[in-house]
C-alpha cells in the first residue's frame, strides 16, 4: 500500500491533512455531505481510517477552509 511506503520512508510523519468539497464534520474527520463528484466518501471517517490503520492523527476540512 502507498500509504505504507511513503510511512517506510518517511518515519517523522505525524499526521495527514485533507481538504476535500462537500459539508464536512472537521471534529470526527467525516465528509457528512459529499458531492456528486465523489459520493463514495458519503459519511467516510478519515480520521478513523488514518488513525486505526496507521496511527496518524488526521485532520480534515471543507477545500474553502483550508486555504
């Protein structure tokens, strides 16, 4: 997995950052709203996948938030 390598390579990673369109809970790390473009990720918890998968703390926002 990609993630794993970059982590191999890079060990002093200590979180992931995600801008990302649609209504977005920046608390729990979920896209509770997203748009037609990416309707996949509908109520996905990032922060979960990135903490329980690689321990990385991970902090997500709605795109116009993030500049």
């Amino acid at each position: 997995m990609l993630t794993k390598e970059i982590l191999n390579k890079y060990p002093d990673i200590s979180g992931v950052g995600i801008s990302t369109a649609g209504a977005v809970d920046y608390h729990n790390g979920i896209i509770v709203a997203a748009p037609e473009a990416i309707p996949v990720f509908q109520d996905f918890n990032f922060k979960k996948l990135f903490k329980e998968n690689f321990n990385l703390d991970c902090f997500v926002d709605n795109d116009v938030n993030s500049f």
